[in-house]
C-alpha cells in the first residue's frame, strides 16, 4: 500500500514552492492592505473612510473563486492584460484577505484605551506620531493572534489556485497523482493535508514568537502557558519574559 | 506657606473668558472667568462633577469650549490668526499652543510600549527637537529630582503607581512647560504612596516657576501649596481666596459645607 509512497511524495513537493510563495506573497499583501485599510478606516476625513469601507465589503463579501476568476479570465478581457497565474493568486489572496485583516487593524488601533491617546496629546505629538510611536505598537499586541488565524486561512485558500493552472500542492495531487496513482487516492489526500498541517504549524509557531516579543515590548508578561509552548517549538531564548 | 505671587504686574498667563461647556444638555461650566498669574499655583477643590477636571482638560485641548475663549500665555486655544481673520485652530496651531502646556493624569498614562527613557526622550526629541544626547541627559536630570535614578531602563509597567507617577511628572517636566496641570494625581495611589509625591510637587512648587493648576483632594496640600484656592460648584466659582482665608474663614455657606463634608473624612 505505501510503495508509491516516494513519489506521491516527491510529485506533491514540487508544488510546496507555489504553495509557500502564494502563501507569503498573499500575506506581505494582506498586511500592507490591512494596515492601510484599517488606518483609512479610521481616517478624519469621510471620503477616505468610505473608500476602505467599500473596499472591505466589495473584498470580504464576495466569493473568492469568483475574484480569482475575475482577475485570471475577465480582466484580460477588459483591459488586454493577463498576468501570470501565480501572481495573480497573489494579488487575490492578499486582497481578499486584506479586507478581514483591516477590520483586524481597525479594532485593535480602537481598543487602544483613551489615556494613551490623551497622554500623546498632553505632550503636543502630532497625529502621525501618537498612531506610529504610542497607539500601533500597543495595539499590534492585539492583532497578531486575530492575524495568525488569518494567515493560515489564506494558506488553505491557496489550493484555489489550482483552478487557474498553478501547479501547486493541490494541483499537483488532483491533476498529476490522481489519475495515475488513482488506488492510492487515500494516501494522495492524506499526504496532501499533512503538508498544509506542517505549513499551518510553521506559521503559528513564527506568530507565537511575534506575540512574545511584542507583549514583552509593551511590558506584559506572556503566560506561563503560552511560555511554555513557545519554548516547546523551540528557538526561543529563554529571555525570561524581557524583565531588563 | 508659599509667598503670593505678583498678580498686578505681569500679563496673566491664563484668562478664561465667558467660558460654557457642555456635554449634551448637561451643562458643566457655565460663563467661567478667571484668571491666573505667571508663577502662581492655583488649587480648584469641589464636589465632583462641578466641571475642575474640565478645566484642566480645557486647558489641554482634549475638550473644546462650547462658547467663549481660554487664553494661555496670550494664544487663544481655539482659534488662530489667518490673513488677519479669526478661524478655528488646526491642528499645527494647537501643537504650537500645547507645547507650553503639561499635564500629569491620575492614571499616569504612560506608554507602556517604551522604557522609563522612552517616555522621557521621546516627545522633548520629535516635538522640541533635542538631540538624543541633550533629551538623556534632561531625563536623567528629571530621574534624580524625582528620585527615580537607577530605573531608567525599566518598563513603567513594572513600576509602583507612585513611581509611575513620579516617571508621569517628570515626562511632563522634560517639556519645559511654563503652565503644569496636574490632575488628582495622587487619587489613584495607595495611601502610603501619597505622602511622597505631594513631597516632590511641593518641592517643583518651590524651585520652578511654573504656573500650576492643580485638582486635589488632598486638602492639607492645597493649603500650603496653593497661592489661591478656588472653590467650584456646578460649574461656577463659589469662592476664589487665598487657602488662609478660604480654609479657616470661608465666606460661603457651601464651602463650608463641602469643607466640613471633606475633613469629616479624614
């Protein structure tokens, strides 16, 4: 049963580096729409605030598939253009998930508390300063566990890639594996979700370590539960929670 | 007791002009005057609610007068001169006006995303614009007169309330300001804790010349920091006196009310 277990292997591999540069790509996108999105969000001035607004919904409201289909098959047909399948992914799973991640931005920047604002003021700081010195860094501390879910469910979306020729993980099995290596259809999806686990894992262990430097940052202890894991992925010095 | 200061000489450094506020149809100062010297501390006491801490948030610009003018060191905090014509301020302009300005809260709020240094060096280098030499050595001037030497490198989340406070008074100070508001900053401390930072605001009373407007109900230091008292209720000044006449002869039935309600506490 497990003698093609190599290839199945080796076959579904040569589709982890689309995989992982969708997956990276698509979150290097997602971040710098969240962060923009969420600001405009919040933005004094009202035609700003519903630009993101229209963003957000148009983004979060509608199928991804059907994005996907929009930017690979249609566009090319309004605007004569056609970009590479891969990058086409990209740019729809950064916008797509760009839409949740700037509702993520914007709660985080308003549960801020008011002191801290009213501190930044007290000491004449500008606008731009109180947001970059004094409210993201505090409120980056609470995004990041909304922002790791984020970014494994961008990483699951990347098998839609698939539907527009990208030989990724996904595509690999459905199109290359399976009609050769068909009795070992079991395997094939076994092997295929174990990858998409690994990767998963990876990227919670990257976002555990991000949450510790950054409650270390803002002087907040991480707890001893959340030590402990982190010391169990490995990696981490123990810095005994930033105490300088 | 503090000499008086010289009210007959020197252009007020606060005048507040017919000032109303209101919060919806709540009404929490209505058609205030007063003014205060250079130099001169001030202590508002009342009951709470009768619009002190207002005042002081006023004076900050984190509120907005519904009607007429407060002016600090002879800048109006809510409307600038354009082109000879009077326009509400911008933002620029309330920069401009704060700067003189320093507050110290009853919560502290201090940045917790920065060390002790952070929260001194940090607005004296990007609003001043001290270098990072000349903004160190300012903080570690402050540290000293607030007796917080060796804790320059913590996080302010692990500091006691009372050196959080004295971290806030110093973040206040490193700004030079000429007008200090302090706002029931020893309400949040514990009680042993008290003692020690009305030491040190007597002792900044003492050595600097910064107009001070202070909420407090800590009586006994309103009494011998204070150059004048002014008692509020509902929005209006009952009573404006200096703490020898206003604490053993008060004029005013509900000062001595308020008074008798305090000390009865205590």
């Amino acid at each position: 049963m497990f003698d093609n277990l190599p290839r199945i292997v080796s076959v579904l591999l040569e589709g982890l580096p689309e995989t992982v540069i969708a997956t990276v790509g698509g979150i290097a996108l997602t971040i710098a729409l969240s962060f923009g999105g969420g600001l405009a969000l919040l933005s004094g001035t009202r035609a700003v605030r519903l630009l993101a607004r229209v963003y957000v919904e148009a983004f979060r409201g509608t199928s991804e598939v059907v994005q996907l289909f929009w930017i690979y098959f249609v566009l090319p047909v309004l605007i004569g253009f056609q970009l590479v399948p891969l990058w086409a992914g990209v740019l729809v799973l950064g916008l797509n998930h760009g839409a949740y991640g700037a509702e993520i931005v914007r709660g985080a920047v308003q549960s801020v508390p008011k002191a801290q604002y009213e501190g930044a003021i007290a000491l004449s700081l500008s606008p731009a300063q109180r947001m970059r010195r004094v409210i993201l860094p505090q409120a980056v501390v609470e995004m990041l566990p909304p922002f790791n879910n984020l970014f494994i469910q961008l990483l699951k979306s990347t098998a839609i890639l698939s539907f527009i020729t990208v030989p990724e993980v996904t595509r690999q099995g459905v199109q290359v594996l399976v009609p050769n290596f068909g009795s070992d259809i079991v395997l094939i999806f076994v092997v295929m979700l174990l990858i998409y686990l690994v990767l998963a894992v990876l990227i919670t262990a990257v976002m555990r370590l991000l949450e510790r430097l950054a409650a270390t940052k803002v002087g907040r202890r991480p707890s001893s539960v959340a030590r402990e894991r982190v010391d169990d992925l490995g990696g981490v010095a123990a810095g005994g929670g930033g105490a300088s | 007791m503090p000499p008086s200061s010289s009210t007959t000489t020197a252009e007020p450094m606060i005048v507040f002009d017919g000032v109303v506020k209101q919060f919806g149809d709540n009404v929490v100062l209505s058609e205030l005057d007063f003014t205060v010297a250079p130099g001169e501390h001030v202590t508002l006491i009342g009951p709470s609610g009768s619009g002190k801490t207002t005042i002081l948030r006023l004076l900050m610009t984190l509120e907005k007068v519904n009607r007429g003018t407060i002016h600090v060191g002879g800048k109006c905090l809510s409307h600038m001169d354009k082109g000879g014509k009077r326009v509400p301020a911008d933002d620029k302009y309330c920069r401009e006006v704060r700067k003189r300005i320093g507050m110290v809260f009853q919560q502290f709020n201090l940045f917790p995303n920065m060390t002790v240094r952070g929260n001194l060096i940090e607005a004296p280098c990007r609003v001043l614009g001290l270098s990072k030499e000349e903004a160190n050595a300012r903080a570690e001037e402050l540290l000293e007169l607030v007796g917080l030497s060796g804790k320059i490198d913590e996080h302010p989340t692990r500091l006691s309330g009372g050196q959080q406070q004295r971290v806030a008074i110093a973040r206040a100070l490193a700004m030079r300001p000429d007008v200090l508001l302090l706002d029931e900053v020893t309400s949040a401390l514990d009680p042993e804790l008290v003692a020690g930072v009305l030491a040190l605001l007597r002792d900044i009373g003492e050595t600097t010349d910064i107009t001070i407007l202070c909420v407090t109900h800590e009586m006994g230091f309103a009494r011998d920091f204070s150059h004048r008292v002014m008692m509020f209720d509902r929005g209006k000044v009952v009573e404006d006196a200096p703490p020898s006449e206003l604490f053993t002869q008060p004029r005013e039935q509900r000062t001595r009310d308020f008074l008798r309600a305090v000390l009865d506490r205590h």
